[in-house]
C-alpha cells in the first residue's frame, strides 16, 4: 500500500509530515520514504558496488597472514586520481608523518583481522591495503571509497587529522569488510548498522592493540582529533552515547532514535544503538571484548546471516543466535547479548528468538 | 536583487551532513551572491529524487532555494558548485 502512495505523492510532502506531523505520522511517512528508498537504494548500490568491486588491488606477497600497504599522497586533490607513493610495505619511514600514522594503523587493524579472526584483509584473500593521505584541503573527514581509504588532513579548527586515531584506520577498513561480506545498505537503519559495525571493530583493533580489556577501555571513537572549534573528548561513546562533544546527539536508546532524512537517514546518529547494545554485551561478558563480544558480531557478518537492508532487530536476533551456536542458548554470552539488545528496546521479550531455534 | 516572499531577500540554505564525524552543519546565504552558473546549477537539480549514496563516509549536501531542495552525495556535486562550497567551507555552524 505505501509502496502505491510512493508513486504518486511527492516526497517533499513525506519530508513536512516529517518535520511537523505527530509521532504516529512520522512514523508512517518514514516507513513510506523507507520503501521507495529501499527499491532505488539496493539498485543504485549494487550498480555502484559493481563498478567499484572489492578485489585486490595488487597482489600481496608471501601468502595468507602477509599485510601489504601503499600508502598515496592525495596531493591536497579531490578528485581521486593522485598516485604519488609515499611509502610501500616494508619501506622504512617516510618523512611525512600522516603518511606512517596509516601505514602503522592499517598494520595494526591487519594485525587484529589476521590474529584474532583469520581473517586476511579486507576480502580475506589477502587484498593489498591502501590509503591515501592529505585528500583534499582542509579536508575535515576521512572515508573509504570502495577500494582505498582517504585521509583528510582536518580544518584545523574542528579536526586536526584522522590518521592518529587507529579507531579511525579501523573503522575505515572495516567498511571495506562490511562491504565484502553483509553489504549492508548505507541508508537508515541498515545504514546505522553499518556505520556501527565499523565503530565496533574500530574500538576492537585499539583494544587489542592497547591490551585493554571491556572495562578498561575508553570505548571512545575518534579520541584526541577534535580541533579548537569542539568541546569534547572524541567524536562518539559507545560506553555513553551523546556525551563525547558538546553537540553529541546520538541516542543509546530505541526511545531516542532519530527520523531523519539528513546523513542518509542518520545513519552516524542512530549507530549510537547498536554501538551501545555491543558496550553492554561486551562488559557484562567481560575480559576482552574482542573475543567473544567481537567473535559473535563477526560471526553474523562471515556467516551472511542478515539481509542488506537488514534493520536493528534483524541483526540483534542474528548476533542471539550467533552467540548461541558459539557458546550455547544458556551461555552467559547469549544472555549478555539478550540483555544488552532489550537494554537498549531494539528487542521486546516476544521479539527474541525461541530457545529451541537458538539451540539449532 | 531579487527578493522571496515578503520581501524579503532570498536566501539559500545549504546543509551538510555525513562524513566520518556525522555532525549535521548548516549556512545561509544571500541567493544573490551566487554566480550564474552556480545558480543555474542548483537550480537544476531542484526537485530531483535525492542522489543516492555512494559509499560510507561521504559528506551529503542538500540545498534549499525557492522553497525546494536538492539532495547530492559529496562526489555527485558538479564542478560548477566546488567554488561555492569552497566559499562555504569556514562558514558552517
């Protein structure tokens, strides 16, 4: 029926429910924009995604466990095409410092793939790593364009770089793995998902790397890059959503979920739930969050268990089950990962799976 | 100088979304300080279906003038608009 609608009505009309309809109205015009989004969107990505498909760029020496990394000089362009090498893998360093932040970075979220999850790069198949540093001027983001990941150096004044937070590498690459397995749809709530996937695995490798445990980490995403212009510690919380700068808007809850149509559907905002349904899961777990917390969220994405255009509760039953297969339906991980999903109100108790499917 | 409803000057409302950071950012200005081949490239792209996205971390602009919008992912917006948000780039609160 919404579909129907779609077609004859403006979406302008949606976007003024949106703004100043009731709760109920909003909700009804968001789940119409969602289905004629939802046609266009999976077409539009996967045109997208086959011209720009995961392979290997290079063919990485020395077999399955070997990292290789070229990091580009994006010489201040936007445009994509810059190819002046700065450093390949095993050179010695460079003297431009961004440039040896990814290489260092890109070595240490490798390093996490490989030893803690088998899992060689990006395509698991050894794809060589690549990054481009100073993209563009000014330049206050970094992104990963399908093939390699872009590094701004910052304004100045709200950022200062993004190659110095490993979080940041980590979550780039792990787009790359998010793309090479779930294909997660980067609009709404799938798009959420795949923005917290990347949080998660990013605040992984840093751990990891840190030997930090669940309750010692900072759980910080984008420590130490805020320029002058931000008042805050890092850009998101996985431990405290909506508390990391002053301006911080994201929810920890399903209460506080945000209908948006900016950002593709609040796709950095609305992460704040699943990336707090993972904190919970992992600290009531305990010990190190990456293996078991993380083993289970991985599990989902090698295993293809949810759709591209999965929303939060599809993906919150998939880990459930996951973590049940891993550890069992009465395990502590199950019930930490019950718990944390219905913490956050992504899943009632009728909404969770039945013990004996988790049991299968 | 051309002026909206109520005599007011017109303005054009740009918002960028997205990137890394997620922060939703905004600024007006007077739709007479566009050049005309900016404003023909708004212009244009009024009313169109919002551009889909094109990869995690883009920013997303969305430019409001007359009253309608365009939605274009950071690596769909025309050369012609590069000066503009080039302008733009300090002004985003």
């Amino acid at each position: 029926m919404h579909g129907c609608i779609c077609s004859i009505v403006p979406p302008s009309i949606f976007e003024r429910v949106l703004r100043t309809g009731t709760p109920e109205e909003r909700n009804s015009a968001m789940d119409t924009l969602s289905i004629d989004h939802s046609i266009r969107l999976v077409r539009a990505q996967n045109a997208a995604l086959a011209a720009q498909p995961v392979r290997r760029a290079v063919a990485a020496p020395g077999g399955r466990g070997v990292v290789h990394r070229t990091i580009y000089d994006a010489l201040h362009r936007n445009d994509q095409q810059a190819t002046r090498l700065l450093r390949d893998e095993g050179d010695p360093p460079c003297p431009d410092e961004a440039a040896n932040q990814a290489y260092d970075a890109l070595g240490d979220t490798y390093r996490f793939y490989w030893d803690v999850l088998t899992r060689d790069s990006i395509d698991d198949a050894g794809m060589s790593l690549l990054g481009e540093v100073h993209f563009g001027r000014s330049y206050d983001n970094a992104f990963w364009d399908g093939r390699r990941m872009m590094f701004g150096d910052g304004s100045g004044t709200m950022f200062t770089g993004f190659t110095s937070a490993i979080e940041v590498v980590g979550h780039e690459l792990t787009h790359g793995v998010t793309q090479a397995t779930l294909n997660l749809l980067y609009t709404g709530q799938s798009g959420a998902l795949n923005e917290s996937i990347s949080d998660v695995f990013g605040c992984l490798v840093k751990q990891y790397k840190l030997g930090q445990t669940a309750d010692q980490a900072t759980w910080l995403i984008g420590e130490g890059i805020l320029g002058p212009a931000m008042r805050g510690v890092a850009l998101r919380s996985m431990k405290a959503p909506g508390t990391a700068y002053e301006g911080d808007d994201q929810p920890a809850t399903m209460s506080g979920f945000v209908n948006t149509t900016s950002d593709n559907g609040g796709v950095h905002v609305n992460s704040g739930i699943p990336n707090h349904a993972f904190y919970l899961a992992a600290t009531a777990i305990g010990g190190n969050a990456w293996e078991r917390a993380g083993r289970i969220w991985y599990q989902v994405m090698t295993l293809r268990a949810v759709p591209p255009d999965a929303q939060f509760h599809t993906f919150a039953q998939a880990t459930l089950i996951a973590a049940a297969a891993l550890y069992g339906a009465s395990s502590v991980e199950a019930k930490a990962v019950a718990d944390a999903w219905g913490e956050v109100g992504v899943l009632t108790a009728t909404q969770m799976p039945a013990a004996a499917a988790l049991a299968r | 100088m051309k002026e909206g409803v109520g005599g007011e000057e017109e303005q054009l409302d740009v918002e960028r979304s997205g990137g890394f950071a997620g922060r939703t950012l905004r600024v007006s200005i007077p739709a007479s300080a566009l050049e005309p081949r900016e404003r023909t490239a708004i212009e244009q792209r009024l009313g169109r279906p919002p551009s889909p996205p094109t990869g995690p971390d883009r920013f997303v602009y969305r430019f409001r003038l007359h009253g309608r919008e365009a939605v274009v992912q950071e690596d769909m917006v025309p050369a012609e608009l590069q000066p503009l948000l080039d302008r733009l780039s300090h002004s985003w609160s």
